[in-house]
C-alpha cells in the first residue's frame, strides 16, 4: 500500500494550503497545515493521505451535509494509515465549527483545560 512520504515542500501561502491534497479531503486549514507542516521537529511531515486515509475522509468528511451518523469499518495493513484515518474526521469535527467553518475556541471557564 502506498505510504505518506516527507514533504520537502513547506507550504507557506493560503494557495499552497487549498492545493494540498489534505485540503482536498474536507480538512479545516490548520489540520492540514499541521499535518504538513515541516517547520516542528515532531511534526507529521505529509505530503499527502494514504489510500485508506483518503477513502475514510471522503466518506466521513465530505458526507457531512447528510447530516446522518453513519458508522465507518475500516481493515487494512500494518503501517498503512488506518489510526490517522480514524482521527481526522473526530480532530475535525472537535476542531471546527459546521455552521462557520472556524476553529471553536476552547472558554477554560466552562469546561477547557
């Protein structure tokens, strides 16, 4: 199965973020800026998903509108993706607000860490 390489190419502008192929699966532009980035020494350094991270987002990410709660089975190799694949749907639908597209934030008052 195909795996994610290092990306040697940092994205620098909101264009380069747009083009990626993370943004392409749904994913608000901070998680795709995170995943990619390569400016952290424990950063993901993706260039771009693996097969099943891609097929889990589509399906989880994109059929949102739906707005139906739909269950995801997924079984594949060792090594190829399956533990990101799960978490960016919840990473994202934690992260971002539906209704404005923008990342919540977190009022430590009520209930933050």
């Amino acid at each position: 199965a195909p795996k994610a390489r290092e990306n040697n190419d940092e994205i620098t502008t909101d264009k380069d973020i747009d083009q990626h192929p993370f943004s392409k699966l749904g994913l608000h532009a901070r998680l795709v800026s995170a995943l990619c980035s390569t400016k952290c020494a424990r950063g993901f350094h993706l260039s771009r998903p693996t097969v099943i991270q891609e097929q889990a987002c589509k399906s989880l990410l994109l059929d949102e509108s739906s707005k139906k709660s739909s269950n995801l089975f997924i079984q594949s190799e060792t090594g190829s993706g399956k533990t990101l694949a799960y978490l960016l749907p919840v990473l994202q639908q934690m992260a971002v607000d539906r209704s404005s597209g923008r990342i919540k934030k977190v009022d430590r008052d009520i209930g933050g860490t």
